[in-house]
C-alpha cells in the first residue's frame, strides 16, 4: 500500500512531536505524518526528572536552551499554563571550598555566555531574591552564588551543616513534560498532523534523495523530507538510510518516594550535592554488599546525587536521580532495574538533607524506572541534515530532551522548510563529524 505526505517524522517522543509541531503549527506544513509504533512520549520522555535549564558549559547550548525556554515560556502563556511551567531552579550544593571555587569560576564563564547575572551574597551583603512556589514570569535568571554554610543556610536551612556554599542557577525549575508533549501534539493534529502507529522498517532512496518511508505493516509513505526524531532508537533508525551516527546509550534510572514526614520542603528547588561521598552503610552491610558483588556501593561514589518535590503543595512525593554506575549498552525494553537504586538514592541525597536520615531505619517503598540518554561524544545533539537529501535528524539529546525539545524542533523544521539557521545551529549539525578541523571536546558535557 502506497501514501503520501509532506513529511514524516519518525518518532513520537518529545523531540518528534516538537518538530511535528513546529513544521504544522509555525511554519505551516499541512502534511505531517508522525509514526510511532508506541503511544505518544512512553519510551523515554515519561522516564525524566521534566527539568529545564539554561546553564550550560559552552555558548552554543547556552543559546539554544535559552531559545528553547523561551518558546515553553511562549506556549505556557498561550495554553494558559497547562503544562506548570516553573522556575524554582537547580541548587548546587557543596562541603569543599575548593569545589565552591570551582562552582564560582564555572558560573562566571557561564554568564559570560549569556546564562544571566551572577549574584554573590556573602555575610553582611544578602540581598537574595527566594524564588517563587509556582510559576515563572517574574524569576530572576542568572544565578545567585552563596558563599559560606550560613549564608546558605539563611535561605535553605534544611541542607547539611556541613555545607560551605553553593549556587542556585535561576533560569531553571521543571514543567508537566506529559501535559507539554500532548500539548504540542493535540495543536499539531489540528494543524494537520497525523499519528500513525507502526513501525519503520527502511527508507525509499532515489537519486540521492528521501523518496519514502517503509512501514512494517507494509505502507510505503512517499515523502519529500524525512525527519529521524526516534530518542534510543536514532542510530538503528538512521542506518536504514545509510547514515551513520556516532552515538551511544547510557542506561539511567529515577526514583520516587513518600516524604511522608516532610522532610523536603514542598517549595525546594532541583537539589544536587556537588561533591563526591562515601554512603553511610554499617560494618556489616559493607561486608554484604562486598559479598554480593556491589563493591561499587561502598567506596567513593560520584557527585551530582539529586532531586526534587514532585507534584503539588500537598503532594508528598519526591523524585531523586543518581548515576553512580555508567553502563553503555544496547537499549532494550523494558529497562533493567537495579534493585539497590531506590535505597542508594535516598542514602546519596542524606547527604544532602540530613533530615532524610531518619527514613533508613524504615525506609519508603520506592518506585523506579528509567530510560537511555542517547549521546554523541561530546555530549551536544545532533540537528538537521544527514546522508541522503532530503533526509533530517533530530536527537542525541541525553538528559536534556525536554529543555532542549521546542528550540530543537524549531531548528529542525526550520531547516526542513529551506529557513535559515539560528547562529548556534552549526555546532548541532549532523554533519559536523565529517570536517576534519572538528574536534569535540569531550569534556565539555555539561551533565550534573
């Protein structure tokens, strides 16, 4: 069976449907065919902490979030918030003044990018502006660098005493990434957008050009531009056509839990212990967890262990993350589930908060899951053009899918339509790996 479209766009996830949505509602694509062989944002897009952020290591990612941010913040004004976007932004928290020094430099070269204003508030001089509940339209951006544990703690008294500082990035909060997708998807269907769930086998090529997509229920949709927008699934998908993508996947989980004794307070913002840290295990459950073959639980474990409130004033929950392990692997479906990862993350984030503490006698039951950061070497995502014309991806976008999805669907469709590429655009090309000069830097990843 033979169909047509304008363009497919392969992958319903939240970077697909971004794309499906601004080539249908903002550039006026009336045929837009979305396949998916899953409901719509259910492989990976559900699976995330919904963060946003616009501080980042480099000025390219700097610039496209603060774009992407900007367009969450346009729709959250035209869906009359539909989504809950807000702004109470990313605490890093620190016990080494070395590390404070580092997060002072690092913040200074950020806002050097444009992330904002850097604010720094030592004893005698705290002018700090606490951010709001909810919301987001009258926050700070920038950051605000706090320097000294009492400084600190004036404003957040929950955190360790041992704390000496940290830095609270203020163009940054979480969102409802569900409400947000089927937002984007429910404005691209009434544009023209059509969902169809099947699965793509391979890709009609012609004269060096996308002529079709195949479908496994049999369906070959003619096309004039294809977009691979499939999160896990971009490299296997793209190798149909014959392109090459130089990515891989990182399993990673979440965890939630019942603050049922409030420990968190429910206005927090992301919380992330900047250091390293040794977890609190007693003698013998060392000895058992060495005996089990998880020596990796008692020795130094990684920074970045955080989380934060999830869900509204009266909801007791919280979701923390922490990758103390990184594995690479072929993704499959379901994910495997650590079965210590629950506990681990709550013993990472009593570090953090103290008052966590007293859940280890009797701890919460936690829920996990998770998903795959998809991931080029240098940790930026791969936008626009690949091997054959006509022939687009959207993806690599690891930990940042959500933040990153309006600015990149945007830069996507932009380019699907012959528009003309923002400045930053360049440093996300597919086709950047084959210039000789390009060397990614793979240290500049800008993870937590």
């Amino acid at each position: 069976m033979r169909e047509q479209s304008d363009v497919v766009v392969v992958g319903a996830g939240i970077v697909g449907i971004a794309v499906a949505y601004h080539l249908s509602v903002r550039f006026g694509v009336s045929d837009v065919c979305l396949v998916d062989p899953r409901p719509p944002l259910t492989l990976t897009s559900d699976k995330s902490t919904e963060c946003y952020r616009n501080w980042w290591p480099n000025r390219p990612m700097v610039a496209l979030m603060n774009r992407s941010i900007d367009l969450m913040e346009e729709m959250a004004v035209e869906s009359g918030d539909a989504f809950a976007l807000s702004r109470r932004g990313y605490l890093y928290v620190t016990a080494d003044p070395d590390r404070l020094s580092v997060l002072h430099r690092s913040a200074e070269r950020t806002t050097g990018f444009g992330a904002g204003e850097l604010r720094i508030h030592r004893a005698g001089s705290d002018r700090y502006v606490p951010a709001s509940g909810s919301g987001w339209a009258d926050a700070p951006d920038g950051a605000d660098l706090f320097v000294g544990g009492d400084v600190l703690r004036r404003h957040f008294p929950f955190v360790s005493g041992d704390a000496v500082g940290g830095l609270h990035v203020r163009r940054a909060g979480w969102l409802d990434a569900q409400q947000f997708g089927m937002w984007m998807l429910d404005r691209g269907r009434d544009a023209g957008v059509r969902l169809v769930r099947d699965r793509v086998v391979g890709f009609e090529v012609a004269g060096g050009w996308i002529r079709g997509v195949r479908l496994e229920g049999g369906t070959l949709v003619a096309c004039r531009a294809a977009v691979v927008a499939c999160g896990p699934l971009l490299g296997d998908v793209a190798a149909k056509a014959g392109v090459h993508l130089p990515v891989l996947c990182e399993l990673h989980l979440k965890t939630a839990f019942r603050d049922r004794l409030g420990v968190v307070p429910r206005d927090a913002p992301m919380m992330i212990w900047a250091d390293p840290q040794r977890l609190p295990w007693s003698d013998e459950e060392r000895r058992m967890l060495v005996a089990e073959g998880r020596s990796d639980l008692v020795g130094v474990m990684p920074p970045a262990c955080h989380g934060r409130p999830e869900g509204g004033a009266d909801s007791p929950w919280v979701v923390a993350l922490w990758e103390f392990r990184r594995e690479v692997r072929d993704p499959t479906f379901p994910v495997p589930v650590d079965p210590l990862y629950g506990e681990v993350v709550l013993r990472g984030m009593a570090t953090m908060i103290p008052g966590l503490f007293r859940y280890l006698e009797h701890l919460p039951t936690p829920v996990v899951d998770g998903g795959y950061y998809t991931k080029t070497p240098e940790n930026r995502p791969l936008a626009g053009p690949a091997g054959p014309d006509g022939l687009y991806v959207a993806g690599a976008v690891s930990g940042f899918g959500i933040m990153a999805a309006a600015g990149l669907g945007e830069l996507v469709a932009s380019e699907v339509v012959g528009g003309e590429p923002p400045p930053y655009g360049d440093a996300f090309a597919a086709t950047r790996y084959e210039d000789p000069r390009y060397r990614p830097d793979v240290d500049d990843t800008g993870q937590l």
